[in-house]
C-alpha cells in the first residue's frame, strides 16, 4: 500500500511546534529544543516520538503533568557530572542542557555524566547520544518511564521500557542505536493490534503473568491499569535469558532514578498528573585512550568486517548499528515529512486555540 | 542425584593455585591474583571459571597464548582514565590492577575508566565490578573474547560472547550481575550435549546460519571451527529482537577492544598461541550525585519493592540482581568447594610436574 499522505518541509513543521510551545508559555530557546527533537524523530521515521506526538504533550500540560514555565535547577555539580532538577518540565530542553554539561565536562576532564530527575518525556534518546557523537564524542542516553514491564517471574509493571542510546563517530556512518531494554516498545504491540496479528511468544504477559499472543490483552492491560505487561528483552523467564534484560533494565533505573535520587519507573506516572521520570546523559573523550582518529578508523573496520562477513541462508545484508538509520534520513529528508490529515487537522485545531494559522506556516516538500 | 564430590577449605585451593602460577614463573602477588579470582569463581559456583581452568591455563602458558613474566605497561594516564597493555600475560593480574587504579580515579574524582590491550582470560568479571562495590563505588568491567557469535543475520562468528559484570553496594546484598551478551554462554550448550536435551530456539545457529536445535552442531562448530555459532540475547533475526543484543555485544566491543586500540573479537585467538583480548574497568563514586547512603536506601528499597510485587502465575518468588548469588555463596562457604575426583587427579599430575605436593596442600572441608 503506498504512502499517500502529504509530506512537509521538516524546518516549516518545526516552525510550527516551536510557536505552539512558545503560546503556551516556554521559553524561546526551550521551545526551538523541544521542536528539534520531535523534528529529529519524524526525520529518522520514527513517527511515535515525531511531531504527531504534540497533542499528547498539550494534554501533559492541561493536566499539570508538564510544568511549561519550570526552570531547570543545578542541584549538584563536580567537573566530571551534575544533577540537574527539571522541576516538572518538558523534557527536551531539560535532556539538551544535561547533553551539553556532559560534553563540556568531557572536553575538559575526558569524561562527563550528568543526570536528570523530575522529569517529563524527553523524545528519542538518540537525539542526545548523536549530540555528542557530532561533538567527536562517544555520547550514551537512558531514560526511565512509565512502568510497563514485569520482572522476571513477576506480574505486575515494575519497570519501564527503559531505552538506552548510544551513538560513536565511525565512517561511513555513525554507530547508533536506541532501544527499549523490554524485548519491544508498546508501539510495537499497537501495531499488531492494528493489523490483527498474533504476538509472537515473549512479547508480553496477561494479568497473570503468563505469556499471551493477543495484543488486545496488553491494551487491556494499559487500558484498566491491572496486572500484566512488557516483557524484558530475553523473553519470559530464564530460558532464552529474560533475566538479562531485566538486569539491562535495572541498569537504567539506577543511572537515572538511583543517581539522581528520582523517581523509579514504578512510581512514574504513578498519578495521571504527576510524570517525574529520570534521565542519565554520558559523554566521553575517547582521546583519553589513544589518538582519536586511530580510534575511530578501528571502530569502522571492525564494522566494515562484520557488513562483509558472510550472510546466513536467506539473508542478504547485515547491518550495523545506525547503517538502516542513516539510509532512511537520507529518504526523508529527500521527500520531506508525511503527516496524516488527521494529525493536520488536529494542528489546525491546536493552532486556531493558540492562534497560530498552521496552514501558513506548513510547507509542502516541493518534490 | 546427590553431589558426591570431595568439598575442600577454599584457602588451601587457593594456596595450591598460587603455588602452582609462581612456579610458572608469576610473581608471588600475580599468582596469588590469579588464584583470588579463580577461587572467587568457585565461591560463587561459577565452577567454568574457577579452580579447574587451572589446566586451560597451563596450557595457556606452554603454547605460548600465555606469558607467565609478561609486565603490565601503563600506555596512557589521564585523572580519569588508563589505557594498560598486558603483553600476553595472563588477564587476572591486570584486570586488579586495572580496576584498582579505576577505584583510586573514582575516588579522586568521581569516575575511573581503565582499558586493557593484549591480554588473556581474566576469570570473572563480576569479581571486578564487585572489587569496586566493595569500596562503596559503582563498578562495572566487560570483556571481549574469541568470536563465537553471529551478528543479526550472519552466520560467521564475529563478536565474542562479551560478558557485562555490574555490581552496586545495596542492603540486604549487592545488587550484582555478570552476564554474556549472547543468549546463553558456550558452557550452557555443552551442559545440554551432555545431557542430550535439545537446545531451545535462539540458542544458536549452524554453519549456514539457520537456528539449530542440536547441542552437537555447536560443538562441531567449535571443534571444526566452521561458520555458525552462538545467537546475541533476544535470539535470531529482529522479531524478538537479537539486533538489541547484537548492539549491546557491540558495545562491550567498543569499550574494550576499540577504546584500547586491541584486537576486537573477530581477531582474539585467530591463532590458537594468541589470544590478545581487550578489557574495560568502570567505577563511579555515586556520591558525586548526591548523599552516598540515601541513594544505595533508595536503590535498596526499590529492589524490596520488586521482590515483594506480584508473582506470574506458578511462581513462587522474585529476584533482584545478586540474591541467588549471595545465597549460592554462602551455601559453599559452609560446604566448601566440590572437586571432582578427575579434578583432583590433574591437579595431582601438575603438582608432581612442578614440584608440589598437591595432597599435603589441598585439605578437605571439615563438616
């Protein structure tokens, strides 16, 4: 089935999100951040943390959630890290900030790690490891989340999808990935929902605890708040090593909740209106160990051996992290931006509240 | 089946395992590294690593993969990190090392980063991890190995089984883990050829890249040193996500072999008298984020939360990081270490190669 939407000029669509968090009461600068990572989502295809995601941010702020106007607050600082206190803020500009602490610390010291509490969804995690990598840095991201995955043996959701990022210079693309530490995100369950297909074994749990293959039972479950949920990457149990992802999970709460002394994602979003997820941002110099060139031309051989090596039957292409990343920005940022005329519509409603005419500002790609 | 073997008194293991690495030539303090850690290993009931490795060892050192007089070269220092190269000798010694002066930086100035070049089996790495726990820090070390694992959608091994060791002081016990990045290590599969039980699918792949259910094929595999080999954790292909764990082995890739300019794992042991494996030892003073004791309070009451939250149905119990693992050890603690008979023998037959009497050394617990 073809794509038949309209696709847009990525700058105009930021254009527009950025005077959409300007109305309502962030600052100029917070509000260019928070548009430059939806942006940066929609340009890397990843639609679910693009700008179609600014209703439910709107939302976030109608219902207290997301404080627009909270000031970031550096509680503690060391030349080589910081605590910063978002104090309910959107998570964007808060995630820029931590990013940018933790590549000037790493300039000066050769390594920096700065975490972040209190805080509200941040967009893809990728944006800030890349931060770093395209300051010639190694750059690594981790958030926590809304819990929504059970540990091992367990039932109820005691963590979240906890994604770490991590992004390193390497020629002829970057290494980069982000992923959730569960074995998928809950998108990835909405869309087998959507096409009405079973979910494979060691996906997700029923109320229970025991695995199911219905993607309706986990909407349920997300729906009613009962027991049930994601599970670990690994899948159920021990066997095909479920424990390891729920150990890689951990890892994230505590470099983000622990660390920061925040909330763990069994306590975020405990109540509609109050978020406080944590975050944890980690940059370093990489000439701390040798010359930094070396360095990288080793990391893109070694890659370049594994594209090479031979593939298993039926298989033509392996990849490396950020190879299938780096072709697809480079499609989308050919044919511009696709939004759904829903998803315009509900801007055209947004902008008329705010008084912003969304049909001036969007641009269609000329193509 | 009960366990029929002779349990001896750690210590006197431990003296004859330092007895027989100064005769190879170690100096006093290295060979008593080197059997700190093996019986480390053989506390915990990590019997793959512990005591009988002792002939790998030795063999090690008479092909020469090993060298006994090797010194440990500081490369490069910074107050936050060290690039070490081991020259051949065996992986305990620098690994202490390594950890020890990541613990004194962490110390100093909040984290300690230190990579190891051109050396051998180090044993465990939770021991390491846990050296830094011990001090009250964060510790983490990896390591890269001989490949035995297929990149997503290949069937040649091109990245090492890549343990991930993490350990964080917390009460009632250490949260502490120390897993492969593949689904299973090679041991577990030549438990199942031993027992003749097929191997889960997701384990592992044949010479042409398709998963096999035959513990055999993986041993022919190693044996004949053919394409095929272990799965990254999350199994085959992208469905229940092996390029997640395929991405974490990249990273413990990254940390050690690429950071210190060594051999990555598609190049350790291309020879079978060089192993040149790559390290990496991280410790993080968390009190650069705030009140040491409230965050390991609230890392501690976050891990009750989740032992006490609901189980899956048909199970009985939830575990954090490092409980099975406190418990294991202090089970051998009183019982003492099992050897096997066949054991004991090897032991015997090298002690009279080197001029040690095993038996008046090695004495039998007493219960």
């Amino acid at each position: 089935m073809p794509d038949e939407r309209k696709r847009f000029e990525c700058d105009s669509l930021k254009r527009f999100a950025k005077a959409v968090f300007e109305k309502k009461g962030l600052s100029p600068d917070k509000a260019a951040d928070v548009a430059e990572v939806m942006l940066a989502a929609d340009g890397l295809g990843i639609e679910s943390h693009g700008i179609q995601r600014i209703g439910m941010y709107m939302t976030g702020m109608k219902i207290g959630r997301i404080k627009p106007m909270a000031e970031i607050t550096v509680v503690k600082e060391t030349p080589v890290s910081a605590l910063l206190d978002n104090n309910d803020g959107m998570g964007q500009p808060a995630a820029i900030k931590a990013m940018k602490m933790a590549i000037d610390k790493a300039r000066k010291t050769g390594v920096g790690i700065v975490t972040v509490r209190n805080s509200n969804h941040f967009g893809i995690g990728g944006y800030y490891s890349m931060m770093a990598a395209k300051e010639g840095l190694f750059g690594c991201s981790m958030t926590n989340s809304e819990a929504m995955v059970v540990p091992t043996f367990g039932r109820h959701p005691m963590l979240g999808t906890n994604p770490i990022a991590v992004t390193m210079p390497a020629s002829p693309t970057y290494f980069h990935f982000d992923v959730s530490t569960s074995v998928v995100p809950a998108g990835k369950i909405e869309v087998y929902a959507r096409n009405k297909k079973p979910l494979p074994d060691g996906w997700a749990v029923d109320p229970d605890g025991k695995v199911t293959n219905d993607p309706q039972v986990f909407l349920d479950i997300r729906k009613n708040k009962t027991d049930g949920g994601l599970l670990p990457l690994g899948g159920y149990g021990m066997e095909t090593s479920g424990h390891k992802g729920y150990a890689f999970s951990m890892i994230v709460e505590l470099m983000t909740a622990v660390f920061s002394g925040g909330n763990t994602s069994n306590h975020v979003r405990e109540v509609a209106n109050v978020d406080k997820c944590c975050h944890m941002f980690q940059a370093i110099d990489y000439g701390i160990f040798g010359d930094r060139k070396a360095i990288e031309d080793h990391f893109s051989k070694y890659m370049d051996e594994i594209r090479q090596s031979p593939k298993a039957a039926g298989q033509t292409r392996i990849c490396c992290q950020g190879d299938i990343e780096a072709e697809v920005a480079k499609r989308i940022e050919a044919d511009g931006i696709p939004i759904h005329d829903t998803v315009l519509a509900e801007f055209e409603s947004i902008g008329r509240e705010l008084g912003i005419d969304s049909k001036s500002i969007l641009a269609e790609k000329k193509r």
